[in-house]
C-alpha cells in the first residue's frame, strides 16, 4: 500500500482532469483570440466610420457651394469677392477651384469656394471624433486585457483547482485504504484461525489504532465540510490541560511515534476555556499528526498563559506544539494553511492537506489563532494554538 502508485479512484479521476485541462486551455487560447479579432474589428469599423463620415461632410459643403453658384448664374448678378454675404461658409474668387479646394465654378471666370473657417472647423470637428475614437479604443483595449487577465486568472484558478483535487483524492482513498488493509489482515487471520492467542490482544489493539486512524479522516474530511458551510461550534467550558494529557496518552502507545513531552505549570489552575469539544480534540489531533509527520525525534507540547493584543497576561491560553523536524521557509508559513498544501520534503509523507486549514478554521471559529514559526529547513517547527 505504501509503494505510491496512484489509486483507482485517482486513475479514474486523472484522465478527465488531462482531458478538462486540454480543453479548459483550448478555451482560454480562443477567448484570447476572439477577445483580439473583436478589438481590431471594432477599431477598424469605427475609423471606417469616422473617414466615411468626414467625406460626407465634405460632399455636403461641395453640394451647398455648387447650389449658391448655380443660383448666382441663373440670376446673373455679380456679387463682390470676397466672402459672400449669403453664406459665410464660402468666399467668392476669380478663376474655376482648384481640386484641393471645395467648391463650384459660377462661370468661366468666378468661382465660390470654402473659407478657411468652414475647412478649419471641418477638420476641427474631424480631429475630435479621431481624439474620441483613439480614447475609445485605448479604453476597450484596457477592458480587453483586463478580461484576458480576469480569464487568464481564472482558468489557472480552474487548474490549480482541479490539480489539487485530483491530489486530494489520491492522497485520501490512498490514506483510508492503508488503515483498512491493516484491519482485514488483522480480521482474515483471526478468521482463518492462524493467531496465537497470546498475540490476540496485541494485533487487536493494532486493529483498534487502524479504526482510529480511519475516524481521524472521516472527521476531517467532515469537519472540512462544516468550516466551507459555515456551521456554527458549541461554546463550553473545557479543560485543555485534561485533554492534551488524554491526546499523549494515547499516543506515547504507538509504535515508532516520537518522544511526546508535556510542559506545563502544574501549580497553575485547571485550563478551561471556552470552545467547542470535538474541535479543540481535531486541533489537537492536527497539530500532533503534523509534528509526527514532519517532526524529528522529540515533540514537546506546551500550555501556559497567553497575552493579548495589548499585551496584557493572563488573559487568554496558549497551546503549543514545537518538533525538531524538516521545519520550513518562515515565508512559506502561510502557504502551510491553505487546504489541499502539503511541505514537500521528498520522503513519500502522505496526508489529505487539509489538517492545518482545519485547525486554523476552527479556532478562528472559536475566537483564536493557529500560527506557524520556525527558523528554516532542518530547524524544526513550532505550531501554536492561542484562545
């Protein structure tokens, strides 16, 4: 069971999460596409818009100049040059227009033109709107990279997500199967009637720490759930220092678990604080199977007063858990508190990721904090519990 190959549920589990990963970046490489092509083809529809707009404008002043001059030569007065008085848009002049000018031929010796006030605002009005359009434009293009990176964001979420789900699984059918194999090996020898009797007790009390163990990850796993729901914690007096002697009690028993030490200040009056029994118990149990997991040799468990913020003592109780293990990067102690994280030390520890968030959750629930500290890698651990 311990040689690491993947569970069937994993295996079942990791061909559509490669699947779902191909198509979740085939997605995001076409929305990225789709998102560019329409910034272009905006931007081309609306400087077309913008030109075709401005030639009408101009073809409407030729329009008017060419009307004014039809009107003059069919009336056949001579008005004087200049600009002419019954619209100042236009300026009459000797000669036919120039093709850079806007106009219409009177005559073959008059012609009534565009001012240079009409042309400026014109070009005025024209260089608005390209203002207007470059804004825009520069707008949208903020907006679309603001959405690609929103989609960027979320489709690395996706795969994080999907990634430490597929760990999850494995590491929890891999983590529920080990306890049960014991378990039946333990019961098929029993049945086939192969154990002495004077090791009956002993296989059975193994038997019994592989339910356990099994109980710890079902609890988990249930009280992940109650922390995501929100489900609100009994509030009850408990003696702390009752149960830390209970939870090393339990396990100075197993086999190969590491030296457990209780320091307290016996002459100190009973710990009681106010929380909830089944999750001060889980914290408990979290913190210990993480210093068993990671810790070295010796585990030393602490109990004493805890200061507030003000620095006030005697106010709160802090519990503390400190190993002489693989310790960690103090900037990673965050990082130790997200669910599904696991210290990576490279020698095959197994476990759901979830034990830490756990904790941290339910004593935030319960008023408290669960901090981590520790100096560096090989420099071990100290996890504390303060309420």
């Amino acid at each position: 069971m311990g040689s690491g190959r993947p569970t069937a549920v994993g295996a079942v589990f990791s061909a559509p999460g490669t699947r779902a990963r191909g198509l979740g970046r085939g997605l995001f490489a076409t929305a990225v596409l789709l998102l560019i092509a329409l910034g272009v083809w905006w931007m081309v529809l609306l400087d077309r818009s913008l030109q075709r707009e401005h030639q009408l404008l101009r073809q409407s002043l030729a329009d008017a100049a060419a009307v004014h001059a039809a009107h003059i030569a069919l009336s056949g007065a001579r008005p004087p040059l200049g600009s002419f008085a019954a619209d100042e848009r236009f300026l009459l002049q000797r000669g036919a227009p120039s093709a850079l000018q806007l106009g219409a031929s009177v005559n073959g010796e008059l012609a009534l033109v565009a001012g240079p006030k009409a042309l400026a605002r014109l070009r005025d009005h024209y260089e608005r709107k390209r203002v207007m359009l470059i804004g825009e434009g520069v707008l949208l293009c903020t907006l679309l990279l603001v959405v690609v990176a929103m989609l960027y964001q979320l489709f690395r979420a996706e795969r994080r997500f999907h990634d430490e789900i597929e760990g999850f699984l494995s590491r929890v059918t891999h983590d529920m199967k080990t306890p049960l194999a014991g378990i039946k090996a333990v019961l098929q020898t029993i049945e086939a009637g192969r154990m002495p009797a004077e090791r009956l007790q002993e296989l059975a009390g193994r038997a019994l720490r592989e339910v356990d163990r099994e109980e710890a990850i079902i609890q988990n796993l249930l009280l992940a759930q109650r922390l995501r729901t929100g489900a609100r914690l009994a509030r009850e007096a408990v003696d702390l220092s009752a149960l830390v002697r209970a939870a090393l009690a339990h396990r100075r028993e197993l086999p190969g678990a590491p030296t457990w030490r209780l320091e307290l200040d016996e002459a100190a009056p009973p710990w009681i604080v106010q929380g909830d029994m089944a999750a001060l118990h889980s914290i408990l149990d979290n913190l210990l199977d993480n210093a068993a997991k990671y810790g070295g040799k010796a585990v030393v468990v602490r109990l004493h007063a805890a200061s507030t913020a003000s620095g006030a003592a005697g106010q709160g109780v802090a519990l503390e858990v400190e190993d002489d293990g693989i310790g960690f990067e103090p900037r990673r102690a965050a990082r130790l508190f997200e669910p599904f994280a696991r210290e990576a030390d490279g020698l095959g520890r197994r476990g759901t990721g979830l034990g830490l968030w756990i904790a941290r959750g339910l004593a935030e629930a319960m008023g408290g904090t669960v901090e981590a500290h520790s100096e560096g890698p090989g420099r071990g651990a100290r996890f504390s519990l303060r309420l």
